[in-house]
C-alpha cells in the first residue's frame, strides 16, 4: 500500500513503547482514592502507591543507577516488593528478583553474574543476605525493609523518602519497548542458574494475557500466594495496575490465613502452585462458606485431580496453567468449555488435568519431534516436545549467547517438556524431557505414575524417576512420602498393586523407596538428584 | 544493559507483529464449536467462520488481490461483513468500509481516492452502488451478497466456495504490526472525507483497551447496533474473537428488535450513539425486565443525563465513551468510580456526563490550548483542545500528508475537540473546536444549551450554532425539532425561559428556530451547514 503519507508512521502521536508502567500512571491519575496494597497494617491508595514508587525510582537515580542497571530484591511478598516492580524500572533500570528460598551461595552467584548495584532486602533476610554479600565477588549498596537502618545497609523508609516526588514524565522511560524490564534467574536441577531476560513489551502483552485468561474485571481483590520472585508473580505485579485491583500482600501464610483473607478483604483472585490448594483443602473444614466465587490459576507442579475437584465442590473456580520463566510466565492455560458443565466428574477431572491452549496474546505453540521439528498429531497419544514462538519469548539469557541460541534453535523456543495434543487442540504436558522413562522402548511418563500413586490416600508426595536396569534398559522407582496416619500401614507391594488398578503394568513402579520427597528452592522436586539416589542406592550396581 | 546476548533480541522466537488476526486463529483452534455468528437464519461456529474468511481470502488472492490493495465493503450489520474483517486483511489487503448512509457521489469519490478494487456491496443496496459505479473514474470487480449473481456482479457465495480452505499459515500475514489493515473515510460536515490508514497494532491493542473498559469475559454476546462502518464497529469486529464472543448482526433495528434480541439471544452487550438508547427507552415499556445485566458503551454525540438514568433504572450498564475515527475509535470512557454508588441522583448525572479517562492502552492525553500545546489547569472550567498521543493514532491520512503533518503537529494528534479537565482528571467534551460560541468574550458550548434544551420534555433534537451578532460578536441559535405531541404548543419564548431556568442567561439561546434537524450520513449533525442556514435566514444580513 503506497499510502504516500510523507511522514513515516512512527511518530510520537502514533506509537510509544509498550510498557507496564503505563498501567501505574493510568491507575493513580484516574483511581488514586482506590486501596491498591493491603500489608499487614500498611493500606497505600493507588496514589500513595505510585507517589512512592516514583521517589524509589528518584532515589534509585540519585544513588547512581542508571539506565540498565540492575538493583536485585530478595523479599516476600511485601509492599516494597510491589513498590520495586515499578520504582526499580522506572529509574530506567532492570529488577532482579531473588528467591528467598535459595542458599547464600546461590544467593551470592546471582548477585555477581546479574551484577546488581544496590540489593533490597528484607529484615527477615538480614542474615542469609549478610553471608550472600560476603560470598560476593564486588561491593553491593544494601538497602533493608521493615527494620531501620543497620550498620551494613541503609533504611528502605529513608531511602525512598530521600527520593523527589516527582511527575511521570521526569522518570526514565523505555527508549524501547524491547529494553530489559527484569531479569529473572532460572533454578533449574543441576548447574547454575540462568538469568532470562524479560522485556516491557512481553511484560505488557502478558498482563493482558493473564487479565484475559482470569476474565478478571476491573478491581479485582488480589492475595498474593504465588511468590513475586516467580516470573515477577506470573507478571501480576504489574497487571493488577491495568486493572486498579487490589494487592493483598503474605509475607507467609497457610491454609487459615487464605480463608482469613478471602473473608477479610473479599480476595476474588489468586494463583500457585498445587500445594497452595492444598493448603486451603486442608484448612476448609475450619473455614465460613465461600462469601463468593473466588478464581484460582495453578499450575507450576502436577495439579491432582482430586484437587481440582474438591476446590471446585467449595466454590473455587480453578485453572490449570502452564508457564515457564522463559515465557514472561504462564502463557496455555486450560479454557473452560461450557459444555464441559455437562461431562460426568470423571471427564471434567480428565479435561482439566490438561494444561490447555494458548493464551490470546501468545500466538506460536507447537509440540513437536525435539530434532525435526515436525508437528505430532493431535491424538492425545504421541508425545514431542512444547515448541514456542512470539511476543511472550524473553530477550535471551543474561551473558550467554551459547545458551540462548540453544534455547531459541529453529526459530522456536525449545521449554524441555514433553507433551500431547489432544483431538480438540488442547495441550497436555506429559513430563520433563529429561523426566521421561523409556522402559523396553515405551515411553512412560512419570507424571501419570504419579498422577496414580496420588490417587491412595496414603501418599502426601509422590516422585517417579528412571532408574537403569539391565533388562528394561530404565524401569520406573517412586519416592513415596506417606500421610501421618498411614505411616507405617503401607507395603512397596500394596502400593504397586495399587497403581496396577490405575495404570498399564509396565508403567508401574518397579521399585518404592517410602522418604520424605526433596524440594527445591522453587519448590520442585529434583528428578536430577533423585535419579542418581537412585542409581546409588538401587541401582543394578549397588 | 549490555546483554551480552550475541543475538539480537528481535527473533521468531520471541516476537510476532501484533495483529487482531490472530485471534480468529485462536477462537478457532480452542472454540471451533462455540456459535460465532447469529445472522437472521445463519448460525456460524467459530470454526466456520474461520474457515469462510480463509476461503475469502484465498478468493481475493487468487483474484488478483495483493499485499497492501484495497477491498471496499458496502454492507450493513451482516455475516459477510464480519467475513470480510478477516478475509481481506488475510489475503494482505486493506478493509475499506463505506457508510451505506452516503450518496451515490460519495461512494464514488471513495471507491475512486481509495483506488478499491474490488467492492463487496449488500443486494439491498444494489441501486446505489450501480449508481455509485457509474460515476466512478476507474474499474471496480463489484460481489453482491444475498441476492446470487447479477449481470454486473459476482454471487459472494460463490466468490467464497472458490476459495480454497487453506491452512492458517498460508494467509498472507502482515510483514510488520504497522502495516495498514484498514481504510475508514471520516465524514466531516465539510469537505471530501479523508482517509484514515488503520495499522494492526492499533486494531490489536484497542481490542484489549475495549475489552477491558467493557470487563467483558470470555463468551460475551454482542449485539451489533453500531454500524461496522464506524471505526470497524469501535474495533469490536476484531475484538469479540479475543474473548471468542457471539457476534449477533443485525441489518435494521428499532428499540422492540433490541429488546427481543436481548432475550432471545441473551445478549450482553452493544454500542451506540445515545439515539439507540433511546430506541430502547421508548421500547421498554412494551419488554419483559433485563433477564441480567446487559453493558452498553455509548458515544459519538451527546448523552442527555436522562437517557442514562432511564437505561440505569432499566438495568442497563451505560458506560459514556468517547472517541475519534483517528484514534481507531473509542480511547476515552467513563470509568465508574465504586464511591459513585453513593452519590446522589443528580451527582451521578454529572459524573458520568463526562467523557472520562484514557483506556488502558491510550498512554497520552491532554486538554491543552491549541496554539501552545501548554495544559488546561484540572478545573473543570478551563477550556482547552483535546490532543492525544500513543499506540492508538492512526498511521494518517491516505494520500495526503499535508493533512497529516496538520493533525499530528507538535508530536500529538489535534483532536478539534474542546474539553475541560476536572479535579479528578475526567475529560468533559465543550464541543468541537469550531462549534464553539464566542459571544462578548464569553465562552458557550453549544454542547451546554443543547443539555438545557434537551431538559424540556417536548424537545425531540436541538442544535445550537453561532449566529453572528453586531453587538455580542457570536450568540446561540438553537434549532429544535418537538415531538409530535409539543408540536404547536411550545413558543420560542417558553423555550427560552425554560433555559433560562437551566444556565446561565448568556448562554441561552437569542433565537429558536423550529425545524427538522438535518443529520449526515453518519448521523452528525452538520453544524456547518447550520450556521450558514441561520446565517441566511437569521443573520444581520437577511
């Protein structure tokens, strides 16, 4: 189209960068009265909310920080958490988030690979911090909430008011909609952690996709659950600005206290993981009726169906969802069909249990042969691995050019799992590609292996992994760690005959080791180090 | 940000032009069975309209139709015009949508300036386009819908079947998000009409801004009272795919076709300009109650404060929006503030009078003097022109970069609105900048008298202009249109003292003129023509 327009079609008057920030300055300029965080005894109006996050950002400038620096956080869920997802950005730098659950060495690691100039940090983290820094490699500027100063790090409080209270348009915007917003370190099982880089234009685009997907209205009551350090808490931190919702903030918490807030602040939404369900399963028998619907996205973990089906008999709407840090967070979720309100239990249990489709804002997905590239048919049978492609892809990985070329071959996002598609187009993750147990040539997921051990009411934790075998070439073994009161009660051979009335014989458990299930800092059990306590205490060469 | 990162950020992988293509693609491959379109008899699932527009633009492909061409539409509310939504832009080409409300010489001047080459044009308005035809300067391939074919025309039917169903991927996609997807000639009361070039990123991202000023779910049931051919029905034709909505058309419409769609169909929203609603208002009386809430967007032309009572007492959600072709439609809405709840009848009346607050995705926006650009204080007094800058102004005007230099001078789109700004930052529209009434160094918005005189229950339409005045400079002049009930028992005198009792006595109209008010095409009211007719009949002059 010759649109013999003389003026090329970027202009100021026709595009700005894409940026969540925007959502901050829209929701003080037209709702400044409206609660924006609830913390403990802290209530910040979305003008107080904003006007702090603007003097953090002043601050932040006036200590040197400049445009692509990083300044790391290590705090839960707290408001100055909430304040650095945009202070820190809107001094034109990159947040980096830290998981409160990592060790001081990993701790230190991300510190210097990211080679962040200034740390905030929470009280309750004075000392894990303290031995980070002393681990680190350069000098760090600290910063410590909720405490006052100390000898080795300034006060938060005075640290933003020192900052000026400025106008939007005096802090430092995106030239781009491609710059780094955050950088996000990967924990995987094995190795060093891998920094992913996110950009203001996935940051943007995902909110939508997550606001979408919740068909959240506007003003939703958001309790925070699902920890920030998460993919920025699946990008919430900043979607709940372009919807002038309310955060309500957990600095930690358990089954009672959601039920407390759900009644005490009208929560209408949160997110995490499958153990978070559980939490609020365990606790409900204590807890008033749902005073209405509340939305739930899960995901992150395998999302039992038994699970999904007793949250739903409280009231609970429940998603399932499937993300990775590498994608801005979640990006396929399980849409609801409303046909689906007329399917037998069973079936809802089957069709939820799958991770879904695309988010609308997300348009590549694929599974597909790891090599070729070749789509697998949509037979809900033949497993390849997930492929992305689009607006959600992070940047790259931080200083690891090798890496993201890996990561990004052929033109797709290679996530790892392993998954089928099924007739109606929906996405079913069937593991790890690593995860996978190939038994006299089957392919056998350890996640349906443990999707059976988890149907005994004796298993609290279930985690299958291959074990080698000199006939089968892998046979499946499963750590089992039992309820309290059937501790004791249960045999290896019950349990296998168990999953025998589940699940094909060659899939079952060859082998039961009843322990307690590590975690990772993340919460993820390490397959990686399973498989080699496996291999050490029974393998073939034991 | 050194990223260190050895490729370039801008990959497959991670980033795809937006468009509101792919959320057809979408709605299909995750809704296929979900009823997209209820036109008359016709029932479309997602997955057949799909696949019709793929067929469509596989016609227009092997039609000769390339990147970047024209397709003209001259069609109502229909199946094919949501059809041609996505099939012309599939096959790389531009939507050009003619108002069916224009005259022979009109369509002419477009088809002939938009260099169209093929028109898609509805039986129903067969004569017109022929005449239309005859008077254009070049050859147009024309297809007529619901009639087969003709002697001049193709069957649309046929055209459709000729295409091939071909796979998503072989679409003609767009190459960048600012490539030109639409064609919309505003119809200014003076002048031939310009071009107004859509790009892909704005129809996308105005998708999202209205779907979240609308907290519309997923699966809504859209009405289509606002023509398509305004601004491709406010970006709705795209949008409703984003939430995977029922589409029901409608060819004609009064307040009882309205009311029976709403329970027959169970429609949960529609848009029009304020004379819709009052279709409804005059219908209701005869209409069962709203069996559930239903949300109207409404803008385009004054809102009387009655109207929107009426409708909220009905159970109607009237948002007030406001918008500008060159904005890819509506950027401002009247977002309703929870404490509002509370306010008094009259306070709500005033509140949402006013035009409101940017959408999410609108990221600039200020009341300004023309001249300076300098910002109006928020007084709720100070009367300046409304500019706007962002992601949703239109690439510009199609072959006329003189006119588009003009409207994007000084780096913001110059709106020729005039509005004051209230404390709590809320937008109101005075007027248009050439509306606006200059009388002894007064201000009056012609706006403000129409409100006053719309107040007096025999006012059917009022219309103020400027008269020229020897000793004022400029006074109103109201023309007035009764109802049939007033007709003969209202005199300029009643009418004047009723206004009297409104605003101020300045502002209040020095003659009254009873007649018919004249619209245009796009129902405005041509206040140019106005001024010169009360310039002849009623000016120093006559």
């Amino acid at each position: 189209m010759d649109t013999n327009v003389a003026v090329p079609p970027r202009l100021p008057a026709n595009s700005a960068p894409l940026t969540p920030l925007d959502f901050l300055i829209r929701a003080e300029a037209a709702f400044p009265e409206h609660p924006a965080i609830i913390d403990g005894d802290h209530r910040f109006t979305w003008g107080t909310y904003a006007r702090r996050c603007r003097m953090l950002a002043k601050a932040l400038t006036a200590a040197g920080i400049a445009r692509g620096d990083r300044v790391a956080v290590l705090l839960p869920n707290t408001a100055p958490m909430l304040e650095a997802h945009f202070g820190i950005p809107m001094a034109g730098a990159v947040i980096c988030t830290i998981n409160i659950r990592l060790n001081a060495q990993a701790i230190a690691y991300i510190l210097d690979h990211s080679e962040s100039r200034i740390l905030i940090v929470d009280d309750q983290f004075r000392g894990l911090a303290e031995q980070a820094l002393s681990l680190a490699g350069r000098p760090v500027r600290v910063i410590v909430t909720g405490a006052g100063a100390a000898p080795w790090a300034e006060d938060y409080d005075a640290f933003v008011d020192g900052g000026i209270d400025a106008r939007p348009d005096d802090m430092v915007w995106p030239e781009s909609e491609w710059d780094p917003l955050a950088l996000n370190y990967t924990s995987g099982t094995t190795g060093n952690p891998k920094g992913v880089i996110y950009h203001h234009r996935g940051a943007y685009l995902n909110s939508f996709g997550q606001i979408l997907s919740f068909s959240m209205a506007t003003h939703p009551v958001y309790l925070w659950t699902l920890p920030m350090f998460h993919c920025n808490g699946w990008c919430f931190a900043w979607a709940l600005a372009a919807v002038v919702g309310t955060h309500v903030c957990l600095r930690r918490f358990d089954g009672d206290v959601i039920w407390n807030a759900i009644h005490r602040f009208g929560v209408t939404h949160f997110c995490g993981a499958p153990t978070v369900l559980t939490f609020v399963l365990d606790a409900s028998e204590r807890a008033a009726p749902l005073p209405h619907p509340v939305n739930v996205m899960s995901g992150g973990a395998l999302l039992p169906s038994l699970v999904w089906r007793r949250m739903t008999e409280l009231g609970f709407k429940v998603q399932h969802v499937y993300g990775i840090t590498e994608m801005h967070g979640i990006f396929v979720s399980c849409a609801w069909h409303q046909d689906w309100d007329q399917a037998s239990p069973q079936d809802q249990a089957r069709l939820v249990a799958r991770q879904g489709i695309p988010l609308v804002v997300q348009s590549g997905l694929m599974v597909a042969d790891s090599e070729t590239l070749q789509p697998v048919p949509a037979d809900g049978r033949t497993v390849g691995e997930v492929f992305a492609r689009g607006n959600l892809g992070m940047t790259g990985y931080f200083k690891d050019p090798a890496a993201t070329a890996d990561a990004f071959a052929g033109g797709w996002y290679h996530t790892g799992d392993l998954a089928v598609v099924h007739p109606d187009g929906y996405l079913e993750i069937k593991d790890r590609l690593k995860d996978f147990i190939i038994s006299g040539g089957e392919n056998i997921s350890s996640i349906e292996v443990e999707e059976a051990l988890h149907t005994h009411p004796g298993v609290a934790c279930a985690a299958v992994v291959a074990l080698k075998d000199d006939t089968w070439g892998e046979v499946p073994l499963a750590f089992v760690e039992l309820t309290a009161e059937w501790q004791g009660r249960l045999t290896e051979a019950d349990l296998i005959a168990h999953c025998r009335g589940q699940i094909a014989h060659f899939k079952c458990p060859r082998r039961i080791v009843f322990s307690p299930v590590p975690r990772t800092a993340t919460g993820k059990i390490p397959k990686f180090e399973l498989r080699q306590k496996a291999a050490r205490e029974c393998g073939p060469d034991r």
